[in-house]
C-alpha cells in the first residue's frame, strides 16, 4: 500500500516526520510530494497511491481520474471544498477531513490579525483596545469555539451567530446568541468569519451586512475567500472610510483591495493562508490524517467519512 502526502504549502518538518514515521510502522511506503507548482506533478504522483494526505491542494475529476489505485483522500484540516465529493463518491473513494485538530491556531491567527487592526498596523498613531469590545463570530464550529474561548481572556463581549449551534452551550460559555445575521454585523464592532464554503455561503458577506457594521468596524477572514462578495465590499471600503478588511486568504481581486485600501492600513491580506500554518496545528492534523489513513487502510474504519 502507498500513501502519498501531497502538500503544496508543506507541514513543518517535524509533523512530515511524524506522519512518515506513524504510515511506515504500519508498513505503508511512504511518498512526498511538496511545494508542486504545476498540477501535472501531482497527477503523476497520484498514479499509483491508495490514499493521499492533503492540505488545500485541488482534488478535482482530473486527479481523481489519475488515481486508479485509489481508495482514501484524507484532508488534514478542516474544510473540503478543494475536494470533488461526488466524483469521489463516483468512484468509490472515501474522502475524510480532520476536524478541530488546527482550529487553535487558526483561532490565534484571528487575535493577531484584530490586534493588527486595531493598533493601526503598529504606525505609531493611537489606536484602539479589544477589551470591552463586541466580537461577532459568523459560524461556531471548532475555530469559531477557539476564538470564544480566547476572547473571554481578553474580556471582550462574545455574540454569535450560528443556527446550527447548541445556544446553551454556547451561552454557558460566555455567549450571546444573536437570532439573525443582520443583528451580529449591526451589533459587533469586530467580526469573525468562520463558515465552510457551501453552494449557500458563497458569496453570503456583502456589502448590505458589513455595512451594518458600527463605525470603525473590522472584518477578519480566515475562513474561505468564497464566501466573500468582493465586488460589493471593494464598493463599500470605497463608501465607508473607517472600515477595515483583514484576511488570511487572498481575495479572487486581491490586487485591487491592495491597490486601493492596504496603504491606508484598511485592508491586510497574508502572503500564503497562515492560519493552520503552524509546527503544532501541522503535528495536531497531520499526525490524525496519518492515523485515520492506518485505520481505513487496515481496518476499513471510515470516522471522519465526509462524503457519505
Ligand atoms: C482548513 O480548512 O483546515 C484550514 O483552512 C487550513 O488549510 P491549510 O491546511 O491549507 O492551511
């Protein structure tokens, strides 16, 4: 049996390590394929794996079509909308995320980048404190509960929005669940985005929310760029000066948000989506896609089964 781990953003060493070492102790060969720029690579990887470890990387019809041997697509993280489910279902291949294992350091990533906003990208000039605060939290899956849970610390006022969450739970956490989405932008003076991208979320951010926004509003991405309508809010940033845009996945139009608001400190993008980019979160993911990859291999054990 053969496991390919095919990682265009590579995990740190050490997790490339640990995965390595838990798939040979259970006699798989092992092989890497990281940092491809050119999608032919991996179809020439995949050729003869029976199960891939990824990240974001595009499992599509094409790669899908490569893989003859394959029986398992493991996406260590959280989302698995780079993966083409009902090809995969098609062709008898399991698809597995691996949920909650980086949704701490993604949750982190969110604090860094508010208080990046909210001091003005360190320029020296008076910015403000996120204590006291109100912080909206768009969806309350595992990342969404970190940041809960982090924001309690820096004694902000905690609401979300998310018709899926257990509200008890969540109150008992420190929370105040909003009964709609209009009422969490109208109230919260920071914004978190966590929602998958879904047929009903794409495009779901625009301009008619984010501008019920109170003045000095900041809107942190490191969700899905999907989700955003760009368009509506490059028009709103232009309307609503005091509005700030940061995010961990660069838009479709990343040039023009640059071009027109990173100089004016409103507008931040990451180079490369850094949020699960950490020496832990690629331990903590990697090291369960390694696991769950024995256990279906092995043992035909199908937890973490998305694409039933
Ligand atoms: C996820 O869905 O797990 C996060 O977006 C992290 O994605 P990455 O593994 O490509 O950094």
């Amino acid at each position: 049996m053969k496991v390919l781990i095919a990682t265009e953003k590579p995990f740190a060493k050490v997790a490339v390590e640990g995965i390595k070492k838990e798939l040979q102790e259970a006699n798989f060969e092992v092989a890497l394929l990281e940092k491809y720029s050119a999608k032919t690579e991996l179809l020439d990887a995949v050729k003869d794996a029976n199960a891939i470890i990824i990240r974001s990387d595009i499992v599509d019809k094409e790669v899908l079509n490569a893989a003859k041997e394959l029986k398992l697509v493991v996406r260590a993280g959280a989302g698995y909308d780079n993966v083409d489910l009902s090809e995969a279902s098609d062709k008898g291949v399991c698809v597995m995320n691996t949920p909650g294992q980086n949704s701490n350091a993604v949750a982190e990533l969110v604090f860094g980048m508010l208080i990046m906003a909210a001091r003005n990208n360190y320029n020296g000039t008076a910015g403000g404190e996120l204590k006291g605060k109100k912080i909206g939290i768009h969806a309350c899956g595992h990342v969404g509960r970190n940041v809960v849970r982090i924001a309690r610390g820096f004694e902000m006022d905690i609401y979300a929005f998310d018709p899926f969450a257990n509200g008890e739970e969540m109150k008992k956490e420190g929370v105040t669940m909003v009964n709609s989405v209009e009422e969490l932008y109208s109230t919260c003076n920071f914004i978190s985005l966590h929602l998958p991208f879904t047929p009903e979320t794409g495009k779901s951010i625009n301009a008619d929310l984010v501008n019920r926004m109170p003045e000095k509003g900041v809107l942190i991405n490191t969700a899905r760029k999907e989700i955003i309508d760009e368009e509506s809010l490059i028009d709103l940033l232009g309307k609503r000066k005091d509005l700030k845009f940061y995010t961990d996945i660069k838009p479709s139009t990343s040039e023009m948000f640059t071009k027109l608001f990173a100089e004016e400190g409103r507008y931040f993008e990451t180079p490369k989506k850094m949020g699960a980019q950490t020496a832990e979160a690629n331990i903590n993911a990697g090291l369960a896609a390694a696991k769950q990859t024995v256990e279906f291999l092995k043992d035909g054990i199908a937890k973490f089964q998305v694409n039933k």
